[in-house]
C-alpha cells in the first residue's frame, strides 16, 4: 500500500481536470509539475468512470483529499454533459478540502497542442462544434512557448469565422471532423488528429504550472462557461417567453 502524504512529509498536491471533449483525462501534480495524467477508457465515459479516476490516480500516489490544495479544471465550452461533471467535481472537491479553484478555457487548451509540433505556426484557432451548422471557437497568437488568446470563446459560424483568420491559420479541435470541407474552402491548413483533443496535463500546466495566470474563483459561484444555454435551458426560456 502507498504511503500517505503525512507519513512521507511531501508537500501538497493539485489536481486538474478536462471533461469538456471526448476523452476525459485527469492530471496529478505538486508544485507545479504533472507526476501523471490518466485518460478514461473510452469516448464519453465520464459520468461512469471519472470519479474513480480521480480515486485511483489519488490513491496510487499516496494523495489523502485533505492534501490537495489547488484544483485545475477546464470549464468550457463544450459537452454540456461533461462540463457539469467537471466544474461539480472541481466545486466538490474544492469545498471538501479548502483547496483553491482555477478555471481554464477549453479552447486555450487545446490550443497549446501546436506548441508541440516542430515548426509551431504563428497563428492557431480552435473549434468545437456546436451543432446547428455552427462551432464555438477562439483563435490564438504564439508568445514565447505559450498561445495567447485573441479574442473570447464565442459560437460563430464557421466559414464566416475561419475566413477571417491569417492565411498562416492552423485550425484544431474536435470541430475539425465535422466542418473540414468549411476549413478547406477558406484555405486555411488543419492540424494533425493527435493535436485535437484537450488534455488534463495542459489544464494543470495552465491552472497550476509556472504558466498559470489565473485568478482563483470562489467554488459556490463557479459555473462552466458554456457560450449558449443547453437546448433544454432555452426550450425553458421559450414556454416562458411563448406563455
């Protein structure tokens, strides 16, 4: 059996989350550095497996919860789904252990992949479809290592959005699949597969790494940023509006 943080004196730990997209994953850290990040075992697995990711990662690195003191997690936009199951858990596990709460945009996340790539191009956005012939999106301008934000994840539509970007534009994101004919038209170049989907590991270099440049938020005020109401929201607000 591990040992616990008290019995081995280490410091406290973070954790991050990223629920927003397909494939979920969980990060574990301390100070500032991932020691893992785990993926769960299938597309939209979240609400059967991620809590006991989060368990077993905790466990199997001797993390008691009262350790942790920072969680990260990626509040949108995407899956409505899995934006509940991610902010519940960061606002849940905040308040059990007074650890602090950090917010990461989705689409910075995702974002940071083409630092990767061996010539990472100069200008990069991100989409992720959003149904009804439009995608959310942001686009994003490398400084240094790190791609900052142009402008605020917003829900556009494509071809309108993309065909204003840099002729340098690389697009990712799980939009990609849906609207490359869109991405082609405009002449802009996509990224590889691999460099689409969101990762944990990205969430806690954002949140809690030495990138970090967030404000912590208070978790009973925390909600995912989802862009638009989920449909059965705005089916609510219409009775409303029709009555």
């Amino acid at each position: 059996m591990a040992a616990t943080d008290d019995e081995i004196g280490q410091p406290p730990a973070g954790l991050a989350f990223e629920t927003s997209c397909r494939i979920g994953s969980v990060a574990l850290g301390r100070e500032g550095i991932v020691l893992e990040e785990r993926m769960l075992s299938a597309p939209r697995a979240h609400a059967v497996e991620f809590v006991q990711l989060i368990a077993d990662l905790c466990r199997d690195h001797g993390v008691a919860p009262e350790k942790i003191d920072r969680v990260a997690v990626s509040h949108g936009p995407g899956s409505f789904t899995g934006l509940r199951i991610g902010v519940t858990a960061a606002r849940m596990l905040a308040m059990a252990s007074s650890a602090l709460l950090f917010a990461v945009s989705t689409l910075e996340v995702i974002a940071q992949n083409a630092a990767a790539m061996k010539d990472p191009p100069e200008h990069v956005s991100v989409v992720l479809d959003a149904k009804r012939n439009r995608v959310y999106a942001s686009s994003f301008r490398l400084v240094g290592s790190r791609y900052a934000a142009l402008d605020a994840p917003a829900e556009v539509a494509p071809e309108e959005y993309l065909a204003k970007r840099p002729a340098d534009t690389l697009v990712l994101g799980e939009g990609v699949a849906r609207y490359r004919e869109a991405i082609e038209r405009v002449g802009l170049a996509v990224g590889p597969d691999e460099l689409h989907q969101p990762r944990a590991s990205v969430v806690y270099r954002l949140g809690l790494g030495s990138e970090g440049a967030t404000q912590s938020v208070a978790p009973r005020d925390f909600v995912p940023l989802y862009v638009r109401l989920p449909e059965a929201e705005e089916r609510w607000e219409k009775r409303q509006r029709d009555s």
